[in-house]
C-alpha cells in the first residue's frame, strides 16, 4: 500500500480525479469501479471538469458500482443509482448501457447478487477501484466479519452505518437493512485500488489500516496484501497514524513516512 497525503478534502479530490482520468487516458476501454458516500462527491465534480477540459475519450468506458441499497428502485431519491447519476452520470452523459450497479429492487436480490458479479467477470474484471472507508472499516458495504473470501451478495447493515447514513435519509428508520454489495474477493481481483478518506471521522479507521494486522474484523484491512492500492488521505484522517517510524504491521509490509515526497510508502 502506498498512502499520499493531502492537505485537505478539496486536494484529495483532485488528485484522486487525476488517477481515474489518467487510467482513461491510457486505456479509454477501461472497467471502473465506483463508490458512493460523501467522500468520493468531490472527486467526481473534480473529474467531470478535467474530462471536459481533456476532452477524454468516455464513449468506451464501462463503471460497476460497488452497492446499492435492498428495495429502493433507481428512481429512488436515496437509491446509489440517483446517486451516481446526479453525480458523474447525467453530468458526462454516460450511458445506461455503460454504468452499472446492483438492482436493489430485484425480485430475488441474491440472485441478483450472483448476475451481478457474473457481469463484473464478463466485462474482464475492473481496472481501477475507487473507494471510500466506513468508520467501522467496511469497504462497499462489506461490514466487519466479511469473509475475505466473498463475492458480491446481500449484506445485512451494522446499526452504526445505518446511523453514519441516515444524513441522507428522511428518518433514521428509512434507511434499508441490508444491502447489495461487491465482495471482499470480488474488490480485491481489482487490478488497481485507491481508497479515499477525508477529515477527522476516519482517522481511527486509517489508523487501523495503515497500523494492524489483516483482519476479517476489520474489511479494508484485506487490501494489505493487494499489490496496487494507494490511499489519498488529508491531514485530518492520517492525523492518528503515527509518524516518523517504521512498523511492521505484518511481515510483507513495511511503513515509512516521507515527509518531503508527502508520502506514505508501505512494502
Ligand atoms: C457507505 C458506502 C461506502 C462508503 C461509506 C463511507 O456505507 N457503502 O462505500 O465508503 O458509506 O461514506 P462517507 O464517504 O459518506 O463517509
């Protein structure tokens, strides 16, 4: 893992927007994946801007969502499909044909799941994988005790990230159980991964990745074996790491702060 350090949620939004443009410079067929949450909005106002001021190639793009909440429809204010489509979508008129995320409303959501996952494969598996962090660890919606070994499936939603979400929400009681999200495994045959993680509320989650062990009880720790992930994180969320040392979290990783390269370098 390699982890770059910004100043703050604005820059973390740009140079994250420079990878997923980069990756589309050099591959226009690319397979994105995509997250949702507060973290990555930035990183896509920032990315609508440069794919219009580089003119980049869009048309042969393909995007997989990671989730999408059980029982709300694409039409559904909350739904991840509004999400994505106010969001980075309808802004780059990309097509329906070329994003997908799980159907939340599908009759039978496990077997929605397993298409779902089918899909991913038969597009060739994802390029690059965005994602943002839940206080408790989980990437997508994979919550603590995931197997690492999990394919996309129905998720049942710990309390607090029920809570963490609710913001969105009308009430509290609003927000779905459960949850169709991409696999530990599925996240992980990713050839390349960037997590982002901005501000205060995540600082106790980026300490635990950067400083423990793997972990099943601990989701994004399963990216520490993972040959090409970068976090971009600020200054608030890396503020609990502790600096200036080398650790040895497990014996393939190793940590050093670069203080003059504003960089992290693990391994
Ligand atoms: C949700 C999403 C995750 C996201 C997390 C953090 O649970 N399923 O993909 O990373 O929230 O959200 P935020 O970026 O709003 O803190």
């Amino acid at each position: 893992m390699r982890v770059i350090q910004v100043k703050d949620y604005q820059e973390m939004s740009d140079v994250a927007a420079d990878f997923l443009a980069g990756q589309i410079f050099h591959k226009p067929h690319s397979v994105l994946g995509l997250a949702t949450g507060g973290t990555p909005e930035g990183t896509y106002k920032s990315f609508i801007q440069k794919a219009r001021h580089k003119e980049l190639p869009l048309s042969e793009l393909t995007t997989f969502n990671l989730d999408e909440y059980e029982g709300l429809s694409p039409e559904h204010p909350n739904s991840y499909h509004m999400y994505m489509n106010e969001h980075l979508f309808q802004p780059l008129e990309l097509s329906s044909t070329q994003t997908y995320l799980p159907k939340g409303d599908a009759e039978n959501v496990e077997k929605e799941a397993r298409r779902y996952e089918q899909m991913i494969q038969d597009h060739g598996g994802i390029d690059l994988q965005l994602l943002g962090i839940g206080e408790n660890g989980h990437i997508g919606f994979n919550e603590p005790g995931t197997s690492f070994t999990s394919r996309t499936h129905v998720e049942h939603l710990k309390p607090t990230t029920r809570e963490a979400n609710a913001r969105y929400f009308e009430k509290k009681e609003d927000v779905p159980e459960r949850a169709i999200t991409m696999g530990i495994a599925t996240i992980m045959d990713s050839r390349s991964i960037i997590l982002l993680a901005s501000g205060d509320r995540k600082k106790q989650a980026v300490k635990k990745l950067v400083e423990e062990v793997r972990k099943e009880e601990f989701p994004a720790s399963s990216l520490k074996i993972h040959p090409y992930v970068t976090i971009i994180a600020d200054e608030a969320a890396l503020s609990a790491v502790s600096t200036n040392t080398w650790t040895e979290p497990e014996n393939e990783s190793l940590i050093r702060w670069t203080a003059d390269k504003k960089e992290w370098e693990i391994g």
